[in-house]
C-alpha cells in the first residue's frame, strides 16, 4: 500500500515538474530541418549576428521582420535601440524584428538572429577610419619608404 501511495506521489511531481518545463516543439520539428528553418544554408553569418541565439527582455518594439539585415538596420535607425532580434517565420507565424532597450539574456532558438545595435559598436569603439588602400606597386611586407642605412660610421 505504502508503495502505490509513494509511486501515486511521484507521477503528481513529475507532472507538475513536466509542465514548468520549456516545450521543445517549436524549437525542433521533425518536418523541418535546421538549414531550412533557419536560411543558414545561404553561407556565414555577417559580423555581428549571433544566429541562432534570441535575446530575451526590453522589447519596445515588434516589427514586420523581412531579414536579419533589414532588422539590424531599423535598430541602427532608432535612437533608443540598443540589441535586436530576428525571429523567422514559422507555421502561421509571421517574421517578426523586436527592438530592445538593452541586451537580456540569451536563449537558443533555431528560428532567431540577434545582435548590438550599430550604434553601440560606434559609441563604444568610436568612427574607425578605413585602412587607406595600399598600392600594386608595394609588395606585402615591403615599406614604401626609402630604406635606412643602419651602418654607423667612424666620427
């Protein structure tokens, strides 16, 4: 008796324990596959994107999301936009773009793209100037400059 009433007790915990937990299913689907779900298969990601990672918290705004690109632009078009996330269209769920105020934290999500604003990166490191371009007639590893006699001489 003791046994059924300890076994009873253990299936009501892990149900509720079950229910607190994060469901799976939008996340992997067996009729989907991840390049597809995700455009992964285009080629790298550009500098700054962090795909597959969504940043939780401070959504001010949600937009009508096209790309990663077009979403990482309004973010640098908006003054109060500090991070960014692109979530892909999935179901009947449309492509959304959340702007936020700040970073929070972070989350694996097959169907997202986030990143810092723009202005974040310039605020922080500043306008960096372009290299200049260097000429054909320069090999790599050469100075353009006029070499220096380094001998000493007896004065």
């Amino acid at each position: 008796m003791r046994i059924a009433i300890m076994l009873a007790a253990a299936v009501c915990l892990g149900l509720t324990a079950a229910a607190d937990g994060m469901s799976r299913k939008a996340v992997s689907s067996p009729d989907m596959d991840r390049l597809t779900a995700t455009e992964a298969s285009i080629g790298p990601a550009p500098a700054g994107h962090e795909p597959f990672r969504y940043l939780h918290g401070s959504t001010y705004s949600v937009l009508p999301g096209d790309s990663a690109l077009a979403c990482e632009a309004a973010c640098g078009d908006d003054n109060v936009c500090r991070a960014w996330s692109f979530v892909a269209a999935y179901g009947s769920a449309e492509a959304r773009c959340e702007l936020k105020r700040g970073g929070g934290k972070s989350e694996e999500n097959l169907l997202a793209t986030s990143g810092v604003s723009p202005n974040v990166d310039v605020g922080y490191w500043g306008d960096v100037p372009a290299e200049a371009p260097v000429s054909s007639e320069v090999l790599e590893g050469e100075s353009a400059e006029a070499p220096v006699d380094t001998e000493l001489s007896d004065n």
